[in-house]
C-alpha cells in the first residue's frame, strides 16, 4: 500500500524538522529552557533531524537503504535513551520524554514502512 510509505515519509520529515527547529533555537538562545540542558544532547538530536529528513527522502523513495536508517535511527536514540536513564544524573525530564516521544513515532514510521512492504508483495 504506497500510501502507507507516505505516511511514513511525512512522519520522519516532521519529526526531523520539529527537532532541527527546536534544537537550534536552543542553540542559538532563541528559546531558554527553565531545566539544565545539555548541550551535547541537543546538537546529538539537530544531527539526527538531519538524518531523519535523509531517511524520509529514502523511505519516500523506496530506497534500498530505508530500512537500514530507520533502524539505525530506532537503535541510536533507544542506546542513547538508556544511557540518559542509566548513567547520567543531570538530564531533565523533558529530554527523557522527548525521547521517549521520539522513539515512539520511529517504532509507529518502523511498522508502517515493514507493513508496505508486505502489503506490496
């Protein structure tokens, strides 16, 4: 079902761009935040808005390489959520759960993209 590749394909370009557009004005200081922000984290996920706009590119494309980024992008932001949790005290519960909202739409962008392909066999 080709419209479920759009679907998809829409997802991860609004997910990139919530996150480069977010990201960056905290970056630049256009937005202030009242928790501790880590400024690592917040150049990690611009990075990745990026990649999420690339990965929408291919998932609308039906490219080769879809699947591989959307799992790289699933993998990378679930070992990065664990690291948060686990290991470092000064995250704000704003990023966790921003996170977490990320991670929750790659899975909902991971099934709409394997269900296309099924669905198209």
């Amino acid at each position: 079902m080709k419209y479920l590749y759009k679907i998809a394909s829409i997802l991860a370009f609004f997910i990139g761009m919530m996150s480069i557009i977010a990201g960056s004005k905290v970056l630049l200081g256009i937005d202030k935040k009242n928790y501790t922000v880590l400024n690592w984290l917040v150049i990690y996920n611009v990075g990745f808005g990026f990649i999420s706009i690339v990965t929408a590119y291919l998932i609308g494309s039906k490219h080769q390489f879809a699947k591989k980024f959307i799992l790289f992008i699933l993998a990378s932001h679930s070992i990065l959520l664990s690291y948060l949790y686990f290991f470092n005290e000064n995250v704000a519960s704003e990023s966790m759960n921003a996170m977490l909202f990320r991670i929750s739409i790659w899975i909902i962008i991971f099934l709409l993209f394997t269900n296309s392909k099924t669905q198209s066999k």
